[in-house]
C-alpha cells in the first residue's frame, strides 16, 4: 500500500478535478467514513482537551490524511493534494455536518499559521519530511516567539542560539504560547548574532516539545482555561536541519507568520460572506430570557451588534479576498486582527448589560453555559494576543498608509550595543 506521499508523486502532473466532481467525491468518502456531528453534544468543558482528547482527533487527522483530504491546498510534492483553496473550501462545506479533528488552538497555530510559514521559507527536504507528519496528525506546531522582554518589540528577542558541531545550542525564555502543553513541536525564534542590528541577528527552528532542556510550564486565566504557556530552554539541542530559513533571516520569516498569524493563513471553512444574516442570535437569546424583546434599547443594541458583526465579517471576506490575490501585507492584515481587539470587549460587554444578572451568575443545575460570563472575563484577549491593539495601528499606519515610521535609536546599532545602553540607563541614578 502506498503512502499519501507517494501517491502524491505518482500523479503529480494530474489536472485537478472540477469542483462540482470533487464535491460529489468528498461527500461519498465523508459518508463512508466519519460520523454526524451532534451538535446539541458539543458544548465543552473547561480545558476540554487533555492528551486522551487530542489522541481521539489526532486518529481522525490520520483518517484524513489516508484518505487524501489532508493539505488540499498545500503542494503535492510535499505531500499535499496540491488542490485549489476552492476546492478545500467545497471539502469543508461538505465535511461541515461531520465529526472532524479539532485541536483547538493548535489547529490555528499549526495549520494556519507556522505550516503555511514553513512553506514559505523552509528547505525542500525539511518540508518532505515535516510537512506529512502534520497532515497525519503527529507533528501539532505552537509558536515559541514572545518572551518577558519581547512582546509587542518582538525584534527585542533574547533567547539565544550558539552554534554547537552540526547543531545548535538554545537558552532562553519564552511566553505566551498558546497550548503548548499539548505540542509536538514549537517553531522558535532565536538570536544568532549578538553584534547584528536587532532585526538582522535572528533565526527561526523547529523544537520539540519534549527536548531534554525544555521546560513548559502552562498558566492559569482568569477564566480558569490554561490556554497559554511560558517555556525555560536550558541548553536545547537541535539539529541544523530543524533551522527553517537562512541564519540571520528570521526577521523576514517573523514577517511573514505574522501575516498568516493575522488571518490570512486560515483554512478554507464553510463560512463567507452571504448577507447579514439572523440578528445575533446569541443576544436575542439573552434579551428573550430577560424578558426584554420589546425593550426599545435593547432593540437599539442588539442591531448594533448586528451591524458590526456583519462589519467584521466584510471585513475578514475582504482581508481573505487580499490574501487570494497575493496582496496581503502585515499592515493591511493588521485590520481584522485590531477590529477584533477593539470590538471583541464591546460586544461582550454589551451581552452582559442585555442579559443582566442571570448572565453573570446561575445555578449548578441551571441550563447556562456560562458562555455570555466567559465571553467577558475573555473580551480582551484579541487586545493583546498575537500583538496589542496598539502595534496593530502602528502597522496600519506605516505599512498600509505610508505615515512616517516611529523614531528609534536601535533599528541600525548592534543589538549587544543597544542591551548595554539599556542596562546603564536603568542604572543611572
């Protein structure tokens, strides 16, 4: 029996199928072999996904990838179908009533955001060997790239990688990387040269999670979730062939994931944008419960979250429409990554004021979710994950609209230069 890559290559050259052909395709092969969603049943608990949970969707990954619905868009010669995003859009919608793998966060960090950058910029070889371990569900990617002192100036990274015979030696820390906890690997932004400038001293690798060194620790929320972690390298080794990129390149790179990172990296869904739609039928809910549908500012609020949830989605419809076109930058993605810090907090406020006390609390045996409460506790995520509301203006203003760059004593010096200056102005009485 030959692997999903090897039948790759056999067919290489093969026209892709139409749309309407592969649709009738896929639906026959989801039919056949995975379950109905039962979406009543789909309401999860906090910290949902233990190890047993990601082992159950790893399988149906494989599932996928043998039945040769893994990477539809990704290149054939390294083990994707080489398929049009249309054609992985049409799969989706078809798969949309079916139980498929879910891993969370993972599936965002690892699917929409560090695969696409390592197609990007990775060696051919390292992508033959990488890239089927992620489509067979065995290689799940998070982002080892913030650190205590490089957040929103990421170039400020500090964890370093020193040359070690064929490999390299990494100490360091890192932060805020999302479910890393239940990685197989995280894809590492490290500095290589101290005497660089700070944008030019930087290199990108692959580590594995469970490296002899590498320490991850995950952190409590307020919501009780453990959605991201913090990571200590003491003397990680890695191989050369797990570096992705040239050695000094990792700023590009960073550029580039930061893009996906910002919405352009998303996989095909059964989404779009098709009209306004209901209005929010979760707030409706909340202002049916309460008793308050003829309440004329609740009317007033529930259609302005109905007008600025349709915003959002033309929004995205359009950064996506950029991204198909080759267009997108980080400053023009930078849009729907600040929409969403700005407006995730409104609306969640908004739900709470509609939904009233029995938004905020209720009892054991009630029938609530908690999901309007954790919405709130929640609101302010988007705000600064993935880089605050205030880088992503500076990105729009100086990418997107051309406005004149932030002044900077840094941006040419050696970056040692810069740390030392630092150290004695934090010094000086």
């Amino acid at each position: 029996m030959t692997s999903p890559l090897e039948r790759a290559s056999v067919v290489g050259a093969a026209p892709p199928p139409d749309l309407e052909s592969y649709r009738i395709q896929a639906r026959a092969w989801l039919s056949g072999n995975l379950e109905l969603r039962d979406r009543a049943a789909e309401e999860l608990e906090i910290d949902h996904f233990t190890p047993d949970v990601m082992t159950s969707n790893r399988a149906l990954q494989r599932r996928l990838f043998e039945g040769g619905y893994a990477g539809i868009s990704w290149p054939r010669e390294f083990g994707g179908q080489g398929l049009t995003k249309s054609h992985e859009e049409a799969f989706f919608q078809e798969a949309s009533n079916f139980v498929m793998p879910e891993f969370g966060l993972l599936s965002d960090t690892t699917f929409d955001t560090c695969v696409p950058t390592m197609l990007k910029h990775a060696s051919p070889d390292f992508l033959k060997r990488f890239i089927p371990k992620v489509m067979g569900g065995d290689a799940l990617v998070c982002q080892f790239f913030s650190e205590p002192s490089a957040g929103s100036d990421l170039a400020a990274v500090r964890t370093k990688a020193t040359r070690a015979n064929d490999g390299w030696v990494i100490r360091g820390q890192k932060l805020w990387s999302s479910w890393a906890q239940l990685a197989d690997w995280g894809m590492c932004l490290a500095r290589t040269d101290w005497d660089a400038p700070k944008h030019r001293g930087l290199t990108w690798f692959t580590v594995p999670c469970n490296a002899t060194g590498l320490t991850i620790r995950p952190i409590a929320q307020i919501t009780g979730e453990t959605d991201f972690c913090e990571e200590f390298f003491d003397d990680v080794l890695v191989s050369d062939d797990d570096r992705i990129g040239a050695v000094g390149d990792g700023w590009t790179i960073a550029q580039t994931m930061l893009v996906y990172e910002r919405g352009a990296g998303r996989r095909a869904d059964a989404g779009g944008l098709s009209g306004p739609g209901p209005l929010a039928p979760d707030l409706m809910a909340l202002v049916g419960q309460a008793g308050r549908l003829s309440d004329p500012i609740a009317q007033q609020l529930v259609a302005q979250v109905h007008i600025n949830d349709y915003v959002g989605r033309a929004l995205m419809s359009r950064i996506d429409q950029l991204n198909r076109m080759g267009r997108l930058t980080p400053g023009t993605a930078a849009y729907g990554k600040l929409f969403a810090g700005v407006y995730n907090p409104i609306r969640a406020r908004i739900a709470l004021t509609l939904g009233g006390p029995e938004a905020v609390a209720w009892d054991a045996d009630s029938s609530s979710d908690g999901g309007t409460a954790w919405a709130y506790l929640n609101g302010r995520r988007m705000s600064i994950a993935g880089g605050t509301n205030e880088m992503q203006r500076n990105a729009i203003a100086e990418r997107a609209l051309g406005m004149p760059r932030e002044p900077t004593s840094d941006r040419d010096r050696p970056f040692s230069e810069s740390l030392r200056d630092a150290d004695r102005w934090r010094t000086t009485p």
